[in-house]
C-alpha cells in the first residue's frame, strides 16, 4: 500500500469538480434567462411596430436570394477564417 497516498486530494479535486459543473449550470441558466429575456424583448417590438409586407416580383425575390447567399458565404468564410 502506498503510504504517500492522500484521501484529502481526491475529496479536494472532487469538491472543485463539483464547482466547476456547478458553475457552469449557472452560466447556461443565465444565458437561457437572457435569451428568453431578448426573445420577450423582441416580440414586444415586433407587436408594436409591425413592418409591412413587401410584395415582390420573381425577380426581386432571386435578387434578394442571391444577395443573402453572398453575405452567408461571406460569413461563413470569415468564421471559418477564425477557426470558428
């Protein structure tokens, strides 16, 4: 038997762990609080100032289509610039 071995260290790294899974629990709860207070937030904004719907022509709709697909790739590639 090993007379160097500590029960105090295993108690110790399992307390820390504790702390950690702890603490992480919060940071997920308070992001989810955020979030649902932005959604909250949004919704109001929404139901107070509705925007109009645009009709458009088949045209207007490929031109927007096509412009949204530029800045997604443009994006993605600059996130995957970062590593991200």
């Amino acid at each position: 038997m090993n007379n160097n071995y500590n029960p105090l260290l295993d108690i110790r790294e399992g307390v820390r762990l504790q702390a950690e899974e702890r603490e992480l629990k919060l940071r997920e709860k308070q992001a989810e609080i955020q979030n649902q207070r932005e959604k909250e937030e949004l919704e109001k904004e929404t139901k107070a100032n509705p925007e109009p719907v645009k009709k458009m022509s088949a045209e207007e709709m490929q031109e927007t289509i096509t412009l949204l697909s530029k800045a997604i790739m443009e994006l993605t590639e600059k996130m995957n610039g970062k590593g991200e």
